[in-house]
C-alpha cells in the first residue's frame, strides 16, 4: 500500500475551501515566475511589471507546456514575464493574470477565442497583504465568500515589528486534524510538558471566523509568569495568534493542502521590537525555539493520528465538536 494510501484509511476528508497561503511575498520578485504544487492541481505564480502578483493554471492551452519552467537565459528559473504576461517557453505565447492570451509572437491572425479577449487560461484570485501571496480555492468554482484578513502588526513597512521569523513543515494529514489543536487545552500538558492545563478563556465560533484565548502561567528564568494565547482563523487556511506575557509575538500560521492528505504549514513569528528591549531578546528568542519544539512534537502525533467522526470525548476535552460543526461548512463532498 502506497503511504498516500494509508494517509486516506487514517483520515478521509474532502479538501476544504477558502483562502490559502502559496508565497511570502518576498519570495515573488518583480518579472519573476515559479511553479507551485497545491490543490492537488500545478500552478504557476508570477509578479508583473507594476509589481501585481498573479496566479495562473500551469499548462498553456497551446499545447501543453508548463508555464512555470524556463529555457535558455531562464533555464533553471520560471518562465520569462514581460510587462503584465508570462511567456511560454514553448512558442512563446503571452497570457496575463487574467488568462487572456495578449500576444502570439510569430503569427498574424489568432484563435478567436483570443481575438474576442476570452478567457483560455485558469486563472486564481489573488489577495497579497501580511507579506503573504494567498489564492482563493474552491472545489466547484465558487467566487469568493469571505475576504482574509489584514494585520496591521504584518505590514512590511511597519518597523515596530521584526521581520519574520519563517518555519514551514510538510505534515502528512488532513487540515482539520492540524486546526482541531486550537481546541485542545489539555494536550498542552501531554504533548508539550507544560505544568499545568492552560485555561480556556473564550471561545466562540462566527461565520467564517473562528476567536478563542487561553490563559496560563508559564516558568521564565525571571519566574512565573501570567501568559495568553489569542487566536483568530479566518477560514480553515489562515490563523493569527498573539503570544503575551513573556514577550509580544504574533504567528500568522498558513495551512494550505498540498493533497487532502498533505498539509503545507508556514508559521511566520514577529515581534514587538520594544518588548525584545531591556536584554529581553534572549528571552524572545527562546520563546520562538520553544514553539518551534511544540510544533515538532505536534507533528510526531498528527502523521500518525486517526481520524474518528465519532470520537469517545469526556466534559474536560473542550469544544472539538462545536470546532467540527465551524469547520464542515469548508468541507465540500
């Protein structure tokens, strides 16, 4: 049995919609191209002359080459983009953002399909804001139901803040599996080895959003000390959670499904650059080396965890089903 194989008897869910992360937008330069793997679908995501970023499906319909690899002076690197349009590498044909073909270099007449300005390439809506490069994804086409979210905190021109600290993992299961943690108090203990169980504070479930807090006391070489735990998803793909207490650090976690049972996680950490003051740096530091280890050790249970519709829950083990209840309505058969 292959190893996606056995991914599908752990857990079978249909892959969710909404808005995902594919790029930091420090990673897409101006006139460059790079091919992506998500949705079970390739892609190719490219930054225009004025700075657009664009995502695209990532076969010509010409005749099939991928967009995203170039030849020749781009060999190596994506496919060449000139002003606001990729180029085939094959023929050379020019599609912009929208999937119109804007240009057929060696022939007068075109297809009408293009003559007439339609569409003849996929095309994916685009949202860039928190330094991230995010695309709308839904299994039956459906235009966008909800809009991300901006954090003022995650503007790159906001110097208050550090830049990011990124860490991105591959994790062998469903997202549901992975968002069900924002649940879970009492594996703080188990998993992590924290003192106690941190205590639930709020949590509360709203259209497409979802806001919960804990609070708990956490052991610092200055002490015991009072900490909170904030977070607030805006669909299944986009989390954001405020660290306070020992030192003021916001995550902007990303899930986006690479295969239903293949989850692409990029956790990108700021801090607040007046709480890192004072000799706190070392302190911020190994706050940030402390989640990096909570991550792993989450990771050693989810690639191996099953998948129960029904599990056998006690009044202690927090709101997983009113968390199940939020998250089915991204979940399309």
């Amino acid at each position: 049995m292959l190893a996606s194989d056995k991914d599908k008897t752990r857990v079978n869910l249909p892959m969710p919609y909404g808005w995902f992360h594919v790029l930091y937008s420090h990673e897409l330069e101006v006139g460059q191209s790079k091919p992506l793997n998500y949705f079970d679908q390739e892609l190719v995501a490219f930054r225009t002359e004025s700075g657009v970023a664009k995502v695209v499906d990532a076969y010509c319909p010409h005749m099939g080459a991928h967009l995203g690899y170039g030849v020749r002076s781009h060999s190596g690197t994506g496919a060449a983009v000139v002003g606001e349009s990729i180029v085939c590498p094959f023929h050379g044909w020019q599609y912009n953002g929208e999937g119109q073909c804007t240009k057929i270099p060696y022939s007068a007449k075109v297809p009408p399909r293009i003559q007439r300005g339609e569409q003849v390439l996929g095309s994916w809506q685009v949202r860039e804001m928190n330094q991230t490069i995010m695309v709308w994804y839904h299994p039956e086409g459906i235009a966008p139901l909800f809009e991300p979210e901006l954090i003022p905190e995650a503007a790159a021109d906001n110097d208050a803040w550090t830049a990011p600290h990124i860490v991105s993992r591959d994790i062998y299961t469903h997202m549901q599996e992975i968002g069900e943690n924002a649940v879970d108090a009492a594996h703080f203990h188990f998993v992590h080895g924290t003192d106690e169980i941190p205590e639930v504070a709020a949590q509360v479930f709203d259209g497409h959003s979802m806001h919960g807090s804990l609070s708990t006391r956490q052991p610092t070489p200055r002490g015991v000390v009072d900490a909170n735990i904030e977070n607030r998803s805006v669909g299944p793909g986009l989390s954001h959670v405020w660290f306070t207490g020992i030192c003021y650090t916001l995550l902007l976690a990303s899930l986006t499904p690479v295969t239903k049972t293949h989850t692409r996680a990029n956790y990108a950490y700021i801090q607040k650059k007046e709480a890192l003051a004072g000799g706190n740096a070392k302190l911020g530091a190994a706050l940030l080396a402390n989640l990096d280890r909570q991550q792993a050790e989450d990771i050693i249970i989810w690639n191996r965890k099953k998948h129960y519709k029904r599990p056998l829950l006690c009044n202690a083990d927090g709101a997983f089903m009113q968390f199940r209840r939020w998250y089915s309505q991204f979940l399309v058969e």
